[in-house]
C-alpha cells in the first residue's frame, strides 16, 4: 500500500459569537487523483456568564446607612466573542 499526500486547510466564516469552522482534507495519489473531506464545526455561545461573588440582596436602610456599591465579577464559558473573521 502507498499512501496519498494530504493537504489541510481550515477556514472560518462568521463574526461574534456565532460563527462556523471548516476544516478541509484532501488527499492526493501520484496520478493526480483526489478525494476531499469537510468537518464543519458550529460554533454558538448560548450559556450566560455567572457571578462569581455573593450576589446583594434588597435592604431598607436609613438616608445615612447607604452600603458602599461591592465590586461584583463573572465569569463566562466562551470568553470574548470573535469579531472580524
């Protein structure tokens, strides 16, 4: 048995957080002959960031007994969406 040259390319279309991922193989024997195969791959951010800290709760307080604002941070399954692809 002789193997075949394979080539890969990967291409990816779309912006934000939403967008497709295409993977491409083709192989290629000696007379020229080719064969292709094509991995698409969807990519969709659909889960919502988390707080990370305890969360504030409602309270009636004096005009003079405002609680300071707390720093609040999140975290997120899929970090920044892509732009420009």
């Amino acid at each position: 048995m002789v193997f075949a040259e394979v080539t890969y390319k990967e291409v990816t279309s779309g912006q934000g957080c939403q967008y497709e991922i295409y993977r491409i193989w083709t192989a290629e024997d000696a007379c020229g002959n080719t064969t292709t195969h094509k991995q698409t791959i969807v990519v969709s951010d659909t889960e919502a960031p988390t707080f990370v800290e305890s969360l504030p709760t409602d309270v009636a307080v004096a005009c003079d007994a405002i609680p300071a604002i707390p720093t609040i941070t999140a975290t997120d399954n899929c970090g920044l969406c892509r732009s420009n692809l």
